[in-house]
C-alpha cells in the first residue's frame, strides 16, 4: 500500500483512523501529515523516539496527554506542541477522544511505516502480536526507535 493524500486507514479494534493530508511525495520530501482521530482513553503506543524527525501536534478537538523527555503533556482542543527529534513520547487520548493534525518532518518513509502497520494490524484480525509488530517497526530505524 502507498500512502497518497486522501488515503483513510482505519482500524476498527483500536477505534483509529489516520487520514493522509500530506505525504512526502506531495511535499518534495518536507513532511508528512495525517488526521488522527483516537478514541476516548486510548492506549498509548510504547515509549519511543524518531532520531531524525520533529513532530508537530495541533488538537483539533477532545485532548491528549502523555510525555515527551521529561515533560508532561497535557494538551486541549486549539493547543499545539511538538516533540523534537530524539525525545522519547508517549501520548494518548483523554476522556473524549482526540482528532489530531499530525505533522512529522522531514517525511522520511513515515507514510510507508504507517501503512505497513495498518497492513500488519489487517492481516492479523486487528490483533497482531509483538513480534508481528516488531518486525515491521525494525524496517524503519530512520523513523521510529523503542526507548
């Protein structure tokens, strides 16, 4: 699969769907973008990094929290915040959810990496395990690193 704008990957499990606004190929490689709408509560991926990558998080409505270094993240409908490079994060949706413009620059291979683990999730009944996920993650050390 190949990210191009307009591309909506939802997974229906976890209550997820990223929508692709930006991809690398539209901006010459500046960025990626996505909508991301999370569920209420949402389960924070594992701590991690992206050694060569800053994020740039607008929440468009419900909240996020979560960490970044040793900073605690608290954000609200209309705030932003970025992680920069080589920070360790973790975040997640608040009682009401979150939808959440989502930039990551320069793009890199991001929009590959989220396909590949929306293919992953697919092709394991939303379920897949940790090694399942490991592996695709492992593709892509430019992009994501575990911490």
């Amino acid at each position: 699969m190949t990210p191009e704008v307009g591309l909506k990957l939802v997974n229906p499990k976890a209550g997820t769907t990223i929508e692709f606004t930006a991809t690398a190929e539209s901006t010459g490689g500046d960025y990626v973008e996505i909508l991301a709408t999370y569920p209420p509560n949402s389960s924070p991926p594992p701590r991690h990094l992206h050694p060569s990558q800053d994020e740039h998080f607008t929440v468009l409505s419900g909240s996020m929290h979560g960490s970044a270094g040793d900073d605690a993240i608290e954000a609200g409908a209309g705030e932003e915040f970025k992680v920069l490079r080589g920070t360790p994060h973790l975040m997640s949706a608040g009682p009401d959810g979150a939808v959440l413009r989502w930039r990551t620059s320069p793009a890199l291979r991001t929009g590959e990496m989220y396909c590949a683990m929306w293919q992953v999730a697919h092709d394991n009944d939303w379920s897949p395990d940790g090694m399942a996920v490991f592996n695709v993650i492992t593709g892509f050390s430019d992009e994501f690193c575990l911490c």
